[in-house]
C-alpha cells in the first residue's frame, strides 16, 4: 500500500477539502486527487463523495480512517528505530561485569538523554569487528592484536581503556593480606582460569603474560559460572585468579575474599573501541568523546604490555 497516499487521504479526511489537503501537504490539488483515487482502486471502494461543502467521507472512509492512522503511526515507529539519533546506539561490551560495562554506565550517567543498547556478542576480536563492520552494532571493545592496515577498510580503533589486574584469593592464601603483589610473586602460585577459550585475543594476552613472568595459569576444569568460580577460591588456601580492577563481582560476606592490586610492574590489558568511520550515530561521537576524556595513563608507573600494544596506541582521535 502507497503510504503517501494514505498520507493524503488522512490530510483530505482532517481538511474536509483536496486544496485544503494540498495546501497541508505541499503537493498540488492534482497530485491530492491522483493519490485518493489511486488508493481508491487499490482498495476497490469509494472513500469520499464530493459535495458543494467538500469532501465527505463513505461509510467505506470512514472505516478506513482509523487503520490508515494506524498505518502513519507504524511508519513513524519504524522510520524512528533506524534512524540515527532516534534509535538506540547499540554497543557491545562482551560481558556486563567488565570494564567497558562499567564505563558505558557512567556514559550513560552523563548523557541520560542517548539512548543505549547494551548487547554481549559471544565472540572475539574478528568476530566483533565483523559486527561493527556489518552493522549489527555501532561500536564493540575489544582487545586489538592486529595493526590497523589489517582492518576493513571503514573500521575504526581507539585504545580507550588500560585495565589494571587484581588477584582474587581467599583468606586461607599466603597471600591474602598483602597489600600489593609483583608479577614475579605469582610464579610460585596457581592463577586458576578455568574455561578461557584457546585461539582468542585474550588467551593470547595471558600467554605472554604468562611467559614474560613465568606464571602458571591453569585452564582445567569444567565452567560453573563465577558464582561457583568465587566460592572454591573462597574455600581454598591455593587457589587464586587474575582479574580486572573494575570487573564487578559480588559475594557473601562470610567469603572474606581479597582483591590485591598487581604491581610493579603493572599488567595492563588494553581495550579499543571499534566502530566504522562512516556511522552518522551522533551518540557514537558523545560515547567516542567521554571515553577519550576518562582515559588517563599514569607517566610515573611501570607498567607490562602485551607485544601487540606496543608503542601505546593514540587517545580517541577526532571524528573523520
């Protein structure tokens, strides 16, 4: 169905008169005629009788009028859920207890009025750029272990976010009451990761880790969720794990489990938005924008950084 003419038939209904329904439209009372009588083949019935007065509707018209409103509302609602900075700005954050959710959240803090989407892809690196690239979201974090000239050719990356580590561990550990721990005081320890897929970026990351460092990170055992994960850390005086200082866990109380900063030095796990440069979302510059005015990297600490992040990437860069 022509939703023009059904455009038309509405403006001449509400008019009660074609050149008042032109006039409303800004089309001749020509094009008003040829769209209702259009319709009116369409629809196989008369929807006006012409009287001295105007234009009146059938009985035919005036059944149809509430569905041909209805009709205009649907096309407003669709033309609305695409439409840039109309339609949520739908990131992807690959889990809500990590970093990028938390910074997304206080995005949304400062700008409760972009609306947001906040999906998690079960997928890596490539796999997130294949999205962002295929339109199913506008932006993704990932780990980025490729240089730039390997991307698509309209994707776009920006290290926004250096996340420290913490190591988790239970009162029992020999560890549990320092107050910071080197990476070379792990190597005598079990950093338990249980079900970290092999292949992907952040396994690569945690096998440099490992051998720049000599730890021992254990990928046995089958995966019960980090409710599970946190209570046999809890329970034992061995067990301990790696992980992101704004990672959000909660826990009983009668856990006592301890979060210990890592170092000196300092395992950094860089973080990039990813977007395609010729996304017009303009939540997509406010979020890009934020991002960049919270990264801050501390000139004074040592810090440790995969091969592949090295030298330090640029901070967000202006919108192309």
């Amino acid at each position: 169905m022509d939703l023009d003419a059904v455009r038309t038939f509405v403006a001449a209904a509400d008019a009660g008169q074609f050149q008042d329904a032109a006039a409303a439209l800004s089309i001749t009372q020509q094009a008003v005629s040829k769209r209702i009588a259009a319709l009116e083949r369409d629809l196989d019935v008369r929807l006006f009788t012409r009287t001295a007065r105007g234009a009146q509707l059938t009985i035919d018209g005036q059944t149809f009028l509430p569905h041909a409103r209805e009709l205009l509302r649907v096309e407003a609602r669709a033309d609305a859920s695409v439409r840039p900075g109309r339609r949520a700005l739908r990131v992807d954050v690959h889990s809500r207890r990590i970093a990028p959710a938390v910074l997304l959240q206080d995005f949304h803090r400062a700008h409760p009025r972009i609306e947001l989407d906040v999906v998690t892809l079960d997928a890596d690196m490539q796999g997130a750029i294949a999205a962002v690239d295929a339109g199913s979201v506008d932006a993704s974090f990932r780990a980025i272990t490729v240089p730039a000239r390997q991307l698509p050719g309209l994707i776009r990356t920006a290290r926004v976010i250096d996340e420290h580590h913490e190591l988790l561990v239970g009162p029992r550990h020999p560890l549990a009451n320092a107050r910071a721990v080197t990476p070379s005081q792990l190597a005598d320890h079990r950093i338990w990761m249980p079900g970290m897929a092999t292949g992907t970026e952040w396994s690569d990351y945690y096998d440099e880790l490992a051998a720049a460092f000599g730890l021992t990170i254990d990928l046995v055992g089958p995966v019960f969720g980090n409710e599970a994960l946190l209570a046999e850390i809890a329970d034992s005086a061995e067990l301990a794990t790696l992980a992101g200082e704004r990672t959000r866990y909660l826990w009983p109380d009668s856990y006592d489990l301890r979060r210990i900063p890592v170092r000196d030095p300092a395992p950094i796990y860089p973080m990039s938005l990813i977007w395609r440069a010729d996304n017009p979302h303009p939540g997509l510059s406010k979020l890009r924008d934020h991002l960049g005015s919270r990264r801050v990297e501390a000139a004074d600490e040592k810090v440790w950084l995969p091969t592949w992040a090295q030298p330090s990437s640029p901070a967000v860069p202006a919108q192309p």
